[in-house]
C-alpha cells in the first residue's frame, strides 16, 4: 500500500489497514533482533534528534535502538545542561535543531499538544510523538497492538480489560483508540476518581469492580498509579487500591484461560500488579518492550523514506 504518513502524532486519524501494514513491517524489523549483525541501511544518512523533556527509559532507549539499528544517526538531546535552562522555548530549540539538518525528531513532553505544535512550526523534519503530557502515546500502543497479535490470529471482537489510573495515562487513550479500531470489546476499571469524564466519547465499558471487566478477558492490561501527575487524595492509600484494584492471581483466573497481562513499564509490584502476575506464564511485558524495537523501526521505516 502506498505510506500516506510523515508523522505520528497519535493514531486517532491512521486506518485500521494502515496500523495492519505497521504491523506486517514490524514482523519483518523483528527478525533482525535475533541476528548476528543488528543493522540495515534502510536509514543510512538519515538525522534524528530524540528530544526528551521528561524522564523515560523504555521508550527512549527503544526509539534510539530502533534509528541506529536502520543505521540512521542519532543525535540524544535532554532538557537539562540545554538551552531551554536559559528561557528558549520549545519552538526555537525544534527551528535550531532542523537548521542543523535534523530530518526527524522524536518528542516526550509534559505538555498536552507538544507533538501536534512542534509538527506545525517545523518545515521539513517529521515528528514522532513519544508521549504529550496526559494525552496520547501512540508508539505504545501500536507495539501493544502488535503483541497481541503476534498471540491472537485476528484481534476482531478480542476483550482488553484496561485497568488503573486512565484519567492521568496517555497509554490508555491511544489504546483506547487503537483497540477500538481493530474491533476489540474495551473495558475499563478502576477508582471512579481515576476516570476521564469523556469516556463515552471512546466508545469503551466503565465497569468500577475489576473483577467483572477482566471477566472474559483475552487481554488484561495494568496501568501505573501516575503519583507524579495525580493529586493527593484520589483514593486511600496504595495498599488499598492494590486491595480493591491490584491485579493478582485471582483477579486474573477471571479472565480466558489463555488472557495476556500487558503493562506499558516501569511496574509498581504490589500496587497495580502482584509479583506472581508480572512474572506468571500469562505476562508478556517484556515481550511488549521487544515489540517496541521492531514497531518503531518500522514506523521510521515507512515515514523516513525507507520504504521507498
């Protein structure tokens, strides 16, 4: 099919054969982990700068791996010891980087609409959202999306049960939206204070007792208490909400015998998850970390040119 995509600022406007295209790319970018050699020139003379405004492991490590193994070269840029110390803003810092000849530039920031904003004032780099504030990060999902088809042969009328802090996760609103659009049943659970008011506008299931929504599950995904976003006193205390909402064995023996448990990292055992859980025969979170590797290398792939 012909790439119709520069940028990826969230998957709300990307076709359901669009993301099933990522995907059949991503198989073939996943291969190449398990060789000798890691790198193809698919990128080769191709400048990427990962701008990062808040902390992350995962997602830029996994972004970095994916621009060097299709031999792009990478420039690391971080908020402190930088520019925007001394007063530069956002839209300067982005014009100094593409003046030095940056073809693309991958984003994290705690605002809302960064991404979008940095796409409309660059000319000619692409812009790869890796996370705006409480709003989307679509990458997540979509290497969501691709474990679980790697484990399902159609996710068509598939149930995810997202359970946890949704109002302050940008992962459960890509997902939200990605899930939908491959036919999935969302459900959502969690403290009633912990719910965006607009979910009817998702089209997804508010269920407040988890063990009704991982009911029939073929996919229960956690979701980190976002402590770092969240005001104080949303719910009791940690120990109760791992009482009332934490996944653990019991919650999970709810759901279809062969349900994956999906966690987007870093986890919070004994919070949103119990040890027995991550680390049980059903966990495929580190796989969804494998995943993240191959899913963006074929993003970059497809929107860089490669695959022309």
């Amino acid at each position: 099919m012909e790439w119709r995509h520069r940028n990826l600022i969230d998957i709300d406007c990307w076709e359901k054969e669009e993301i099933l295209h990522l995907i059949d790319q991503a198989r073939n970018m996943e291969d190449l982990l398990d060789r000798p050699i890691k790198k193809v020139p698919a990128l080769r003379g191709k400048l990427i700068v990962n701008l990062f405004f808040e902390p992350s492991t995962r997602t830029r490590v996994s972004f970095e791996l994916a621009e060097k193994m299709l031999s792009a070269d990478v420039v690391n840029w971080s908020a402190s010891g930088s520019s925007t110390a001394k007063g530069e803003t956002l839209r300067d810092t982005a014009w100094t980087l593409e003046s030095m000849g940056a073809d693309a530039i991958v984003i994290r920031h705690g605002a809302v609409g960064a991404a979008s904003y940095l796409q409309r004032k660059l000319k000619h780099a692409s812009v790869f959202n890796a996370g705006d504030g409480a709003h989307a990060h679509p990458t997540q999902a979509l290497l969501d999306i691709y474990t679980a088809s790697k484990h399902f042969s159609s996710l068509e009328g598939m149930k995810i049960a997202i359970v946890g802090d949704i109002v302050h996760s940008r992962v459960a609103r890509s997902d939200m939206i990605g899930f939908k659009k491959m036919g999935c049943d969302v459900v959502v659970s969690g403290p009633k204070t912990l719910m965006p008011p607009e979910l009817e506008y998702y089209g997804v299931k508010y269920l407040s007792d988890p063990k009704e929504a991982v009911r029939g599950a073929n996919m229960v995904y956690l979701l980190r208490i976002q402590r770092e976003r969240q005001e104080e006193g949303l719910f009791p205390s940690l120990d109760e909400y791992f009482k009332l909402f934490g996944a653990d064995e019991e919650l999970i023996a709810l759901a279809e015998k062969d349900a994956l448990v999906m966690h987007p990292g870093p986890i919070n055992r004994r919070v949103e998850i119990d040890s027995a859980v991550a680390d049980g025969p059903q966990s495929v979170i580190l796989e969804q970390v494998r995943s993240g590797v191959a899913v963006r290398m074929a993003l970059l792939y497809l929107c860089l040119g490669g695959a022309r």
